[in-house]
C-alpha cells in the first residue's frame, strides 16, 4: 500500500492494514521531518482505502527494538532560530496529519512494544486504542529538554488520562512502565512482549467488530475535559503555585507554560486547545532554558561518540587499587566495587582504612534501605574491597588511583616507590585537583603510564571525573582513564595539564570576583541571594563554607599562581582574614555563617556577628550598594572569559566538552547550558561591552582577540 524511508504499510487480509515505523538503516525509530512527511502520506493512503471499504482497521506498529523514542532533537538548532509565531505555525501544520490519523473513519490500535517517549505517547495517543508491552515504557520528557509535548500531546493525555495525570506527566516528565501507564489509562491493555501483536490484533478486530466502542474513545479527544469548569481551575491553580515557585528557582518555566496552555485549553475543543498548545509551544521553544537544556542534551549525545573513540584504545581493568583511605580515596574505592571492578585499598594509618571500609558499609546500607541492592549484593561488593596496609597483590593490578595528602614531595616519594610494585603496564592516576600532572610525574620512569583522574567530592554522588593528559602521558593511559571512569558511572572530560585543570580554573575567576566584590563592600549575604536566585545551587559565600575554607583558599592560590597575569591577589582577601581567626566554614561551625547541628546532623546555617564584624573592618570604604544586575554581571564575566582563554588554549577539544564539565562539576545554572552557551545567549557583542564596561576590574574581565572577533562577526561558540 505504501513504502517510504520511514514507514511502510501493508495488508494483513481481513481488511486490516498495517502502519509499520520503521527508519530504513538506523537502530530506532524518532520524528525527523522525513518520518512526518511520510506519517503525512501514508495516513492519506489509509484515508483513501477506507473511504473505498478496503481498509477497515489499522495496526500500527514497530519493526525496531523501541516504538519512537521521540522528535529527532538534532534538528532543534536550526529550529531555534525562527520565531515563535513560526515555531507554532509549524506545530499548527504539523498538527493536522495527527488530526487526519485521528479522524480516519475505522479504529486504530498501536503495539507500544519500546519506548514511546515524546512525539512517539503522541503518535500513540492518536490512535483509537493503545495496548503496550511490560518490557516498554511511555512518557513525555521534553520537559527535562524546557519543552514540552507540541503534538497534542497536552491535549490528550488531559482528555484520555484526566487533567491531574496529565499535569503530572508533562511537568514530571518520568516515564512510566506498562503497569502504571494502565493505571492512569494512557494505555488500553498490557502484554507480554511475546503476546504483543497477537493482543493488539485481537483489540483491533474487537473494534473493527463493534465490541470496543472505538468512536466513544476517539470523539472523546475532541471534546473539552470532562469535569465540572470549579473543579478544573481549582486543580490546575493548585499545580501552577507549585510549578511557579519551581520556575523561580531553576527558570526553567516550561512546565508552567504547559499546565497554563492545558488550564487554558480543557474547556475547548480539540482544534482550540491544541491552538492555544502550539501558541505556548512556540514561546517555550525561545526561551534560554529550551535552548541551552537542549544543547546539553547534544552535548552529552557528542561526548558518547568521543567516549567510543577512547574505549577502542583503552586496556582493560579487571583489577583496581585506591592509595590513600581518606573521604575521596573510600569514596572512589566504593564506587568502584559497586559498579563491578575489585578493588584494593591501601594506607599506611589503620584508623583511615577502617574508616574508608566503614563508610563504604554505610553507603551500602543506604543502597539496601533504599531498596537498590540486595543484601547479599551490597555484601559481596563489600568483600571486594580488600583493606591493606601495604602493596601485596599490587603486581595484579591494572590501574592505580591515588588519593593520598596534595603535597608534592610526599606525591613524589610514594610514587615513585608504586612504580617498583606494579607491572610495567599498569596506569597510574593522581586525583590531584591543584597540582600539575607533569610536576607529580618528575621522579617517575614510566610517565607515560601516568595520568590524572580529578574526582569531584562527594565521589559517589558527582557525576564528572576529569582526565588529565600530562605532555608525556600515552593515549593508551588517557584511554584507559576514560573507560575506567566510565566503568564507574562517571562522565570522564579529557582536559590538558594546566593550573587548576578546567573546572577548578574556571571556578576561580568567579570566586576571586567575590572576594573583590565584598572587598569593595558588598554585603555577602547579598551576593548570596543574588546567585542562589540566578541558579546557583549556593551562593559563593555558602559555598566556601562547605568546601571548607582552608582547602579552598589553598587552591585558589594555587591556580592563581599559574595565571599571574590575569588572577592577581584580592586584597583585602575576606577568606585568608577568616581562616586566619580560625573560621573554616562549617567544620568549625564558623565561617561566613555560624553553624550549629540541625535535623539528621545536618549543619543549619544562621547569622554569624562575629564573621560580618570581621569582614566590615576590613571593608576600609565602608559598606557599599550594588544592584542584583552589577553583582550578576561581576561575578558571572570572569567565568565566561576563563572559559574563553580555555578553549583557545585547547585546554578541552570543544565547546561540549567544556559546558558539560562545568554543568556536572560546579553546579553551573542548568538554564545557562555552560559559559560558553551562555555567552551565546547573551551574544558575543553583549558579552564584549560588558567586558568593556568593568574594564576597571582588572584583566580577568578583558575579553580575549578571539573572542572580539567573534563579536565582530557575530558569531557563536555553537554555529
């Protein structure tokens, strides 16, 4: 009847067609335009045979491992520069070949027998009856993308599974098994993957023979929502207090934008409604958390195809070894162990290995309560872990991670005395983050086997890990750091040797820009509130605190040594005057803020006189007033100019790179997508006239050559 690239139909005999997604020489199935034009067409073609009496009920199926996992995201960069009035006019169009499926006047039913996620619930929601596999799973993710459904998909599930699942779908964005997808009555009937066909043929033919009254079902999606107009605004208001406390927070305001379309559209009919879903689909898509949240996204789907190209040359770790027991060394251990790889733990104190080994019994009891292991699995995982004082058995091992006391010479000596106990081709890792892997590699005769993996505290709870290419270190041993990292559940970012790595590096701009700030007598807590509403997980006075400011000290002063020129001391510096009195932050219960233990031993934060009379003596101007807009554009331009210097200098290999570590690492805002996406948004020109305007501030605020051209050109770090 029909064969196209992405779909094909064909009769079955008895009247029944079957409608078959099925992208020719990919793995799944996903809404390019290609697959829509052909939806287009070949509902046409079914159109037509019915009219004739030929086709009296349609299959729809999958010959892929997923039904359609969704729109083809790739296109979204070129979609993002149109407006928002042609966005929505583009959904409108689209929107009429999934009323033409609708309204074909013989019943349909979908085989979800993989993931229907997206634009693929919104295919399926078009047809009369839907029976799923509970081996599948359904739902609307875009919201975690800042969009949200623009097939309809807003429209329906309100009409077919009830307002309340619809809101909780869509700004939930989670998707659902089998089970609870009945249960909200998205689907129709559950089946065995093996019994799939055989049950949606059976539903169809129920239809098609007037037992399942299909046109209730279909004309149902055409009407406004069933329930009372009070009953309605009541509970849509009640959901957008919550999602509008939310988007203040995150900005992330597309799941308030689609509950405000579906609260507007539930007492119209489907035409209306889904008029007013493309409307608010076209403001949502120009928003700066559509555009960045969807540029992570190809980011992430960048970095796997550069992960591929590491794991071909990587050796593999069949054994592990952790020097040093510490909060980073057990954490890295247990997580470890928990993803599969044995692993020996060796110190030279036997309090910190029984330290290292009992909380890594801690973690997995959590994971145990929590329902995620079973006991006899968190036990097994225990045991390989082997605590040790010394190095038997270190001759097995394929990768060492040390973690030991970030002291040169004491990196040095332990060193260069593993080498002796390993095999000539084990890879060696330092989870240095503030000194430099070809210094660590000085005394070492094989640095070719030697290379950084930075891990980031809390190790079982943060997602990067950066792997440092040392000027001797082999693609073998940076291959291996990857695939290991990897192997631990972690995203590995291959960076180049430098002061304070990526990360750190362009952490400490941004720091260094609050000190100057509270030197030239801004109120701290200020900065805090500004920050934390402008996304930051915690404002960077919190934040030192945490982090304890002893270490972080430390490190800044370390990495502003490597970048003399641009990371000149802050004097008077706030952080150095509060260590000094012997106020680290919340291990001593004093810092910024004044600590006492709260619910679970959790620090709560309070007012500390003694710290604010600190910082006001040294504040020699006195207070000083700056507006929420000053203290963003302070803070946030040093960022985006490290950043800058760090590409040039091929610090990283891509943008990608670059954004994804600072998103993972730091807690960058999700909504900005990265520094250097959001001196996209902001557009080269603007970032270079700001840079302009604090030009007083020193260099770090000096927008590089590079970037001044670019400005020129108007050009973008994603063309």
């Amino acid at each position: 009847m029909f064969q196209g690239d992405s779909i094909q139909i064909q009769d079955l005999g008895d009247g029944i067609a079957e409608m078959c997604f099925d992208r020719r020489g990919e793995a799944i199935n996903k809404l390019c335009d290609r697959t829509m034009r052909e939806f287009a067409e070949a509902t046409q073609v079914l159109k037509r045979e019915a009219e004739a009496g030929r086709v009296r009920g349609v299959l729809v199926s999958s010959a892929k491992d997923v039904f359609i996992v969704g729109a083809d995201i790739t296109g979204f960069p070129a979609k993002f520069k149109n407006s928002a009035e042609k966005i929505a006019a583009d959904a409108w169009t689209t929107n009429q070949t999934a009323f033409a499926f609708e309204d074909l006047p013989v019943p349909s039913v979908v085989a979800i027998n993989g993931y229907a996620l997206g634009g693929g619930l919104e295919v399926a929601l078009t047809a009369s009856l839907r029976v799923m596999s509970t081996a599948a799973q359904v739902g609307v993710p875009e919201v975690k993308l800042g969009l949200f459904p623009g097939l309809g998909g807003t429209v329906r599930l309100a009409r077919i599974a009830g307002p309340q699942a619809a809101i909780d779908w869509v700004a939930g964005g989670k998707p659902a098994k089998a089970a609870a997808a009945q249960a909200a009555g998205v689907v129709d009937a559950v089946a065995e993957p093996a019994a799939l066909r055989d049950a949606a043929l059976a539903l169809l033919k129920q239809a098609m023979a007037g037992a399942v009254d299909w046109q209730a079902a279909q004309r149902k999606k055409r009407e406004p929502v069933a329930l009372p107009a009070a009953e309605l605004e009541a509970l849509f208001q009640a959901a957008l207090a919550k999602l509008r406390a939310a988007s203040a927070r995150t900005h992330q305001p597309a799941a308030e934008i689609a509950v405000e379309a579906m609260r507007a559209g539930a007492t119209l009919d489907r035409a209306a409604a889904t008029r007013i879903e493309n409307e608010a689909f076209g403001r949502v898509f120009k928003t700066q958390a559509a555009a960045s949240l969807s540029q992570a996204f190809l980011n992430d789907q960048a970095l796997k195809k550069l992960f591929k190209k590491h794991l071909g040359a990587a050796r593999p770790v069949k054994q592990a070894a952790v020097l040093g027991a510490g909060i980073m060394g057990g954490g890295i251990a247990y997580t470890t162990a928990l993803r599969g790889t044995p692993v020996r733990l060796k110190d030279i104190h036997p309090k910190q290995l029984d330290l290292g080994t009992g909380e890594a019994a801690k973690l997995l009891a959590k994971q145990v309560k929590a329902g995620r292991l079973a006991q006899d699995k968190a036990d097994a995982i225990l045991k390989s872990i082997t605590p040790q004082l010394d190095e038997a058995g270190f001759d097995g091992v394929d990768l060492v991670i040390e973690a030991i006391v970030e002291k040169l010479e004491v990196k040095h000596q332990v060193l260069a005395a593993l080498e002796g106990s390993v095999r000539a081709d084990t890879i060696i890792a330092s989870n240095t983050s503030s000194l430099r892997i070809d210094d660590i590699a000085k005394p070492l005769t094989r640095p070719e086997n030697f290379v950084g993996m930075h891990f980031f505290n809390p190790v079982p709870v943060m997602p990067l890990v950066e792997v440092i290419r040392g000027s001797r270190t082999s693609d073998a041993a940076v291959a291996t750091a990857v695939a290991h990292g990897l192997a631990m559940g972690k995203t590995p970012i291959v960076v180049r040797d430098c002061p304070g790595f990526l990360v750190n590096r362009i952490l400490s701009p941004y720091m260094s820009a609050f000190l100057r700030l509270v030197a030239d007598g801004a109120d701290y807590q200020q900065v805090d509130r500004v920050m934390e509403a402008f996304g930051w997980p915690m404002g960077p006075a919190y934040l030192q605190d945490v982090v304890g400011m002893d270490t972080g000290s430390h490190v800044g002063v370390v990495i502003a040594a490597g970048y003399p020129d641009r990371m000149k001391p802050v004097e008077p510096n706030v952080v150095q005057a509060l260590v000094a009195a012997g106020h680290y932050g919340q291990k001593t219960g004093q810092g910024f803020y004044a600590y006492t233990p709260g619910a679970g031993g959790r620090p709560e934060k309070a007012e500390s006189p003694a710290s604010r009379a600190l910082i006001a003596a040294l504040q020699k101007s006195g207070p000083r007033a700056f507006s929420d807009a000053e203290i963003v554009e302070r803070m946030m331009l040093p960022m985006v100019v490290e950043a800058a210097h760090a590409l040039e200098e091929g610090v990283v290999g891509t943008p990608a790179e670059l954004d994804m570590a600072l998103l993972m690492g730091v807690g960058f805002p999700a909504y900005l997508g990265g520094p250097l996406k959001y001196a996209d948004w902001l557009g080269l020109p603007a970032v270079v006239a700001l840079c302009d305007k604090h030009a007083a501030l020193g260099p770090a605020y000096q927008a590089t050559a590079r970037m001044r051209a670019m400005a020129a050109q108007d050009s973008r770090y994603y063309d």
